[in-house]
C-alpha cells in the first residue's frame, strides 16, 4: 500500500516489516462460531473499496485494525511498529533514553518528573506544572465513512 501510493523503496525501513508483519501472522487459539477450538492469525486483511478513498484513510484504517503506527526511523526512512506492551514494544533501552529502571519489563523512551526524586524537572513551568499537552479529535469529529465486515475464518 505504501508503494502503491507513491512512496520509493529508499524511504522505506524494509527491515522493520518483517519483524511486525510475523506478529501479525502468529497463529493464536480462538472459538468458531460453533465453539470449537481453532488456529488463526492474530491479524488478517481483505481490502476490497467500494467507493474513492484516499490512501492515507486507506492505510489509516489498516493500521488500526491490525495495531501499526508508522514512524521515522534514525536514518528518516519510514519504520512500521506493532503498539503493543511496553515489554513487548520496548524490551531494551534507547541510548537517548534518560531512564533509570524499566517499567514493566519494558523501557520507556524518556521519563519527566518534578525534580524531587532526582528525575528530570524538563518540561515544567515555573510553577511545577507540566508544559507537555495531550490532545486528540473527539470520536464525534471523525467521520464515519468506513465500514469494515469481519467474517469468522
């Protein structure tokens, strides 16, 4: 999908696909719809459009289902990631990482504090407030203009 729509081979970490494309594929135990024990993938994709959508909803709606995030890898080529648990998605520290002990078997990517426990007191107003902001749109501002049918395999 990304080369399809217009992304060179040069600006793609073909390195990282790999690695989240087997999460996808390993087989977990699930129920049929007759409650029998059966063997499927963790993520599958059947794409098929029915009307004009842009390849950013496109691939948007993929990531989603499947739990992908892109980012920019050190080298600024585009990296494809599995959001998963921070043992799982983060087992080893970062070298840029101030971190001084993991976190639930993983290792976040940078911890703030107030300075009272010897953590950084970065991104702090002078009245100890932090000036980090967490902001998303609301569900009502996004459309609803994607319908997906899920078949059991």
């Amino acid at each position: 999908m990304l080369r399809r729509s217009g992304w060179q081979e040069s600006e793609i970490d073909y390195s990282t696909l790999a690695p989240a494309a087997a999460y996808c594929d390993e087989l977990i135990n699930s129920t049929d719809l007759n409650g029998n024990p059966i063997t499927i993938s963790r993520f599958g994709c059947n794409l098929v459009l029915q009307n004009r959508r842009s390849a950013g909803d496109v691939i948007r709606g993929i990531r989603n289902a499947s739990r992908l995030y892109l980012t920019y890898g050190s080298g600024g080529v585009l990296q494809i990631n599995v959001e998963n648990s921070i043992a799982l998605q983060q087992p080893a520290q970062n070298p840029w990482s101030n971190c001084t002990e993991s976190l639930n078997g993983g290792w976040p990517a940078y911890e703030f504090g107030d300075g009272t426990t010897g953590v950084s007191g970065l991104l702090r107003k002078a009245t100890g407030e932090p000036t980090v902001v967490v902001s998303s749109r609301s569900i009502g501002d996004t459309p609803n203009s994607l319908s997906i049918d899920f078949q059991d395999a």
